[in-house]
C-alpha cells in the first residue's frame, strides 16, 4: 500500500501539473479524489492492514491527499489567471467596462431644405428623379434651346471633360426635365434636384459647386399664373405667410417668357446689407414657360400642351431658411456653425 500511495502521489502531482484547463483539472481531481477514484480505491483497503500498520498507514494517505488537493488548488488559481489573460487578449472589447456615450448627429442644414423642399412638391403631385452629374452637352444645352456659340457654353463658364465640349458636369438639373420628357408620359410634374458646377466665383452667395432643385409642369392649359401660384405657396410653406417675393423679367433660352423670383432679404428685411448686396433682395431660382422649341425637340406638340419649369439653388434656400449670412459656412464643415441647427 505504502508503494501505490506514492505512485499515485508522483503521478497525480505530474498529470496536475500538466493540466490545460479548468475542465482537464476537475477530470483529475475525480479521477484520483472522487468516490470512485484511485486514492479513495487505497484508502478502502485499510481495513486489511493491522491494527500496528493502520495509523502509519492513514497519515501518509492523509499526507498524498493534502499535497493533491493543494496542487489542485494552485493550478486552478493559474489556469484562471490564464483564461482571464487569453480573454482579453481575445476580446477586442472589454464590456466590463462602461461605455463612453454616443453623440448622435443630425441632418446638414441644405438637407433639411431640400426634404422640406421635396415634402412641399410630393403634397403637390409632383415625382422627385435623379439623374447624372456628368452629363452630355446636347441634353445640358442643345435640347434645351441653348446651341452653339450660347455664352453659357463658353469655357470659362463650364467644366468641360473633353476639347470638342461633348461631355461636362452639369451646369444645371435642367437635363432631366429632357430626360422626363423624352421618357414619361403626359401629363409631367417633376422636380430634380442634384448637384451642379459652373465656374463661379467664390462670395457669400456663390460657389463653383452647387445644389439645385429644378421643377418642370407639362400638361393643357398650363399658364403662367399657375407658375407665380405654385412658387408663392413653396415660399410660404417655407418660410412663412406673408413672405415677401418679387418677379423681374429676364431672358432664359429654354424658356419664353422668363423670369427670376427674389425673397426678401433675411438679414436686413430688405434694407440693403453685404448678404444682399444693397439691394434688399436675394434672388432664389429661375423660372418660366418652357419654350415651345423645347417641347418640339422632345417630341411634344406645343399646340397642345404648354408647362413652366424652375430652378432654385438649394443653398440660398437654406440660408433663407435658417438666416445664414454666408454661403461659404454650409460647405466649410465647421462643428460649431452645424451643432446650430
């Protein structure tokens, strides 16, 4: 008895030592402590020894039941140590710890004009589309009775891709009331907004890029009075009864008669400041009756339809909004003009 004590003693201390896991140490742990296992097997047999040899015999088995059950203890302090060191290496995230708070954004000040802008049309009838930045000439200017030699055309006025002026960014959203008319049935009520380029300088009302809501009315009877009656309604629904707003007659070749619709100065109400230049008024979009060429040209018999169409810059209509002096402050992405708003 006195050998497999210490055989069991020596190779239960080695397989303890040797144990990988929490798991594997308890699978020791039975095998030589538990009901069934080999220390507790010997120990049965102390009945068979005298009554001389059973106290020598007890203490020593008591003494290999300590030394494993120490060993037992050691080891599952280190495995855990272990586990708790693979676990965070494992663990990119700690979620122990406490999180750092999350601060939400909010949507740019053009963005909620134009879902403002798009709220207003859709009440209306009208369908919003989308269309390409790089757009082909002919659509950006000859189907829209602006042909060679129009001074919009001039390079010093547009981003052109190639040296025969064939392809360019859109120097307007005006292409997709083409596109719509070539594509949609009749009637059409449509607005586009989207992205557009021109080489203008830089102030507070101009940029060389530019957001631009273009709106487009196809159908019988369609007459000017409609055009004046559908703008004032966007212009109070967006900034309020009793906007004051101003038409001035001007010359656009897609359209005839035309027009462009000013707002009231925000800044000075109309005094006269640096935003408005002196004179009170911010102009805010083009407009007119689309030039019966235009219908022609895209398959519409302008002996029986007639229709207006607009184009608004969305960021004068922002800063309208939210009275914003410059326009330069909506693109420069400055934290403490945005958390304004």
């Amino acid at each position: 008895m006195k050998e497999q004590l210490a055989t069991i003693r020596q190779q239960a201390l080695s397989a303890l030592e040797a144990a990988g896991s929490a798991q594997e140490l308890e699978a020791l742990r039975v095998q030589y402590l538990g009901k069934k296992g080999e220390l507790t097997s010997v120990l049965k047999m102390m009945g068979k020894l005298s009554p001389e040899e059973r106290p020598a015999m007890g203490q020593l088995a008591n003494s290999v039941r300590e030394a494993l059950e120490t060993a037992i203890e050691e080891r599952g302090r280190v495995l855990e140590a272990q586990a708790l060191e693979q676990r965070l290496k494992d663990e990119a995230l700690d979620i122990t710890i406490p999180g750092k708070p999350v601060k939400i954004g909010h949507r740019h000040p053009m963005y909620i004009a134009l879902d403002e802008l798009k709220e207003i049309f859709i009440g209306m009838g009208f369908t919003v589309l989308d269309g390409p930045e790089v757009e082909l000439a002919s659509y950006n200017f000859d189907k829209l009775n602006a042909g060679e030699g129009h001074p919009s055309r001039d390079w010093s006025d547009t981003f052109y891709f190639d040296t025969d002026s064939r392809v360019m960014l859109r120097s307007q959203t005006s292409p997709m009331q083409v596109r719509a008319m070539e594509t949609m049935p009749l009637p059409i009520r449509i607005i586009a907004p989207g992205r557009v380029y021109r080489k203008d300088e830089v102030d507070a009302t101009h940029s060389p890029m530019f957001h631009q809501v273009e709106g487009m009315v196809i159908d019988k009877n369609v007459t000017m009075a409609d055009l004046k009656g559908t703008l004032n309604m966007m212009v109070e629904k967006l900034y309020g009864k009793g906007t004051q707003t101003r038409f001035r007659p001007h010359h656009f070749p897609f359209t005839e008669p035309s027009c462009e619709m000013d707002v009231q100065c925000h800044k000075c109400g109309g005094v006269g400041c640096p935003t408005c230049k002196g004179e009170g008024w911010i102009e805010l979009l083009g407009a007119g009756m689309i030039h019966p060429r235009v219908l022609e040209m895209s398959g519409i018999d302008p002996e029986v339809y007639s229709g207006w169409a607009f184009g608004i810059g969305l960021e004068r209509t922002a800063m309208r909004q939210f009275k914003i002096a410059d326009l330069r402050l909506i693109f420069e992405n400055d934290v403490r003009f945005l958390e304004q708003f």
